[in-house]
C-alpha cells in the first residue's frame, strides 16, 4: 500500500471518529433544543445560536486570512488533507462561501429576534423536531458519502 492510499485510509478512520462525535453533538444538541422549547425560552436559546453562529464566522475568517485551521487534531489533520485535495483556489472559495452563508443565516436570525414578539401567548412549536431531524440526516447522508468517495479514491489510485 502506498503512503496516497494509506494517507486515505486514515483520513477515512479519522471522518468515521469525526462523524460518531458529531452525531453525540447533535443529540445532545436536540435534547437541549427539545428542553428550551417545551420551556417557553426561545429567546435565550436565540440569542444562543446567534453568538454561536458569531463565533463560528470569527472562526472561518481567522482561517481564511491566517490559514491557520482551528480545531481538534482530527479536524485539523481532516480540514489539512481536504485543503491539499482540494487545492488553494478551491478552499478558499469554499471557505468564503461558508462565511457568506452563514452570515446570511445570522443576518436572518436577528431579524427574526428584533421582528418577533416572544411574549404572545400563541407561540407554539408543535412539530418543531422534524426540521432538525432531516437536518440530522442530512448531516450523515453527506458525511457517509463523503467518506464512501474516498474509499472509491483509494481503489481507483
């Protein structure tokens, strides 16, 4: 086996690790969003997300002018081997687009918090778990597939 295919049976290990602690993430993640809706504290738990989603562009924005991938080991070793796959151009246009759509997503945010009267009585979120459920799903469809395709990678080299 050369050093192209063992490097990418590693990152395939790595994505596998990536992908079981991102599903914990997200339960633990729906099981608070579960709590603070049923709660009636839906504008702690936006103010929530917006600060997260703040960080997280703080975060993509640091990396795209530095370079530097701010992360785990395994999400650094990840995000490292996907730049050099990908190649500079590639990344960068990649990582600007993620900045743009969630700015876009923040943007939506507040104007939803600053539009909204969160002390109406006929507030109700009945069936609020299903878009995060196809999310979720969605989530590990990608990520199976993205590791899928560098299995095929590693056959085909």
């Amino acid at each position: 086996m050369d050093e192209a295919q063992q490097e990418i049976k590693e990152i395939k290990g790595l994505k596998k690790k990536q992908l079981l602690w991102g599903n914990l993430f997200m339960l633990v993640l729906f099981l608070f969003l579960n709590y603070f809706l049923e709660n009636g504290k839906i504008l702690f738990l936006t103010w929530v997300l917006l600060i997260s989603l703040l960080i997280i562009i703080a975060l993509s924005l640091y990396t795209l002018i530095s370079g530097t991938i701010v992360g785990t080991k395994t999400t650094r070793r990840i995000r490292a081997f996907d730049r050099k796959r990908w190649g500079e151009k590639k990344w960068k246009l990649l990582k600007i687009t993620e900045i743009v759509l969630l700015t876009g997503l923040g943007v939506v945010l507040a104007v939803l918090v600053f539009n909204t009267n969160f002390d109406s009585p006929n507030q109700t979120f009945v069936g609020s778990a299903f878009p995060f459920i196809g999310a979720w799903v969605g989530y590990n469809l990608g990520e199976i597939s993205r590791i899928k395709k560098l299995k095929e990678q590693a056959a085909n080299d």
